[in-house]
C-alpha cells in the first residue's frame, strides 16, 4: 500500500490533528504534520481531497496539486450532491428528493426524529444544507458551489451574494428553523 495512501486515509479519519496536514518527511517514511490554514471544511469535516496536496521527494516539501478542485464546478457539484444520509432517512419516510425546490417543502414536513439520535444530528444537518445547496446550484441559472471565508462550500448566486446552506442546513435540523424551502424562496427572489 502506498504511504500516501495511508496518510490521506487517515487525515479522512480524522487520525490528523484539526488543522494540520501531513507531509512526507524526505528523511523517513513518517508523515510530519503542517498547518493548513486554507483547507476545505464542512462544519469541522475535513475534505482533504478538496486541497490535495502531493509530497514532492526531490525536494522535500509539497507541490500544489495538479489541478484546484474549485475550478471544476460540475465535478464539486456532484461530490456535494450525493447527501447519502438525508436521501436514506427521507426515502425511508416516503419523501423522494429530485433536486427540485418541491422536495424542500416535503423536507420541511418530515418529523423531526433524527433530534433525538446526537450522533446523526450534526451529519444530517451537514446532509441537509448540501441538498439546499443543490437544489439552488440546479436550479437558479448562474448558481454554483464555492469556497467559503472558512474554507468550506457556499453556493455563489448570479448576484454575487453568497448562500451558506450547509449552516442553513444545521440550524433546519437543530431547530426546524429556517426552513429549507424559505432560504431557498430568499435566494430565488435575488
């Protein structure tokens, strides 16, 4: 197994310190550990596939990555889309979701059974204000996902205004308020 393989895996897992990334030291096989201030973040997940970084051995230090991921809005959008978690607990409940504005209205109607699990909470929250997002990246024309100030994703309208739906998504699922289908009617008005 390669040992990037290994380092990226367990920055996915969490094995890496918040806030930090791995490199290859060029003295050892032991990844050494790096600030990186700028890394893509949903609500304190670690993307690190968002801002590959690859070791550069003959040198010692990191070579940016072949290509930024942002610059591939289809690509991200279809990453953020996938929302297991949300799309299994709705369909569960009858509630098909299609990425239309519609399915955010269902959305708003389930009950809210998954407040009483903490562990799930924070996912489908995260779950729900990626389906927001892309719901509004489907269906306004000029929509799309961006960085956010924090690193993680906001959908960037026509105007300019940007949309955090992933926050809008923790607080539908902390407190059912905003609902989804509200944030998405403000962002369709603009």
């Amino acid at each position: 197994m390669p040992r990037w393989w290994s380092i990226w895996t367990a920055e996915c897992a969490g094995g890496v310190p918040a806030g930090k990334s791995t490199q290859l030291s060029p003295d050892s096989d032991a990844p050494v550990y790096r600030s990186t201030p700028g890394s893509a973040t949903l609500r304190g997940m670690k993307l690190p596939f968002l801002d590959i970084w690859r070791p550069d051995r003959r040198r010692g230090g990191l070579l940016p990555a072949p290509t930024d991921a942002w610059a591939d809005p289809e690509g991200v959008a279809e990453l953020l889309a996938e929302c297991e978690l949300l799309r299994a607990r709705s369909g569960s409940a009858g509630v098909l979701l299609d990425d239309s504005p519609g399915s955010l209205e269902e959305l708003d109607q389930l009950l809210p059974r998954w407040r009483d699990d903490p562990e799930e909470l924070p996912w489908l929250g995260n779950d729900a204000g990626l389906y927001l997002g892309t719901v509004l990246v489907r269906t306004l024309p000029g929509a799309h996902w961006a960085r956010g100030p924090d690193g993680g994703p906001v959908v960037e309208l026509a105007s300019g205004r940007a949309v955090d739906a992933v926050g809008a998504g923790h607080q539908w699922a902390d407190d059912g308020s905003p609902e989804l289908s509200r944030v998405y009617a403000e962002a369709a008005e603009i």
